[in-house]
C-alpha cells in the first residue's frame, strides 16, 4: 500500500512522465516509466475490476491518439498503447 507522501510522490512522479510525454512522444523512458507508476497510484481503489479506473484509460488513449497521429512509426506509443488495451482485455 501506497500512503501519504509516497502517493504525492507517485503522482507527481507520473504527472512529470505525461509532461515530458506532451513535450516529446517519441520518449520511450516516460511511456514505461508512467505505465509502472499508474497501477501503484490506483492499487487502493475499492471495487474496481481494472487495475487503472476506466476513465484514466480513456484519457491516455487520448493521448495517445495524438502521439501515434504525430508519429505513428514510433515504437514507444504503440508499446504502451499494447500495455494499456492489455488492462482492459487481457488475455
């Protein structure tokens, strides 16, 4: 369990990655780096059934949206694009 300060953390953490993200999706650090802190900034939720809520997901699928239509031979979009629709259907 993440707590207190250590939340902040995470969040602030994550909220750096998506800021350096907009700056330049072609940042494959800050794709991987933001798809390992969002599942520990949502571990505590209660009765969920995903491990990121649902609406989360919509807004990076809308990020990612622009990233792929900016540069859609970049492989670092398209790695958390594959990690994202993994949360939703898993195999």
């Amino acid at each position: 369990m993440v707590r207190g300060l250590q939340k902040a953390f995470v969040q602030s953490e994550c909220d750096i990655a998506e800021a350096i993200i907009k700056k330049n999706f072609a940042n494959f650090s800050a794709w991987h780096y933001r798809g390992k802190l969002m599942p520990i900034i949502y571990q505590d939720l209660p009765n969920e059934l995903l491990t990121i809520p649902l609406e989360k997901i919509k807004s990076d699928l809308d990020m990612l949206q622009h990233a792929l239509f900016t540069d859609p031979k970049d492989q670092s979009s398209w790695n958390y694009h594959e990690w994202l629709i993994s949360l939703i259907l898993p195999i």
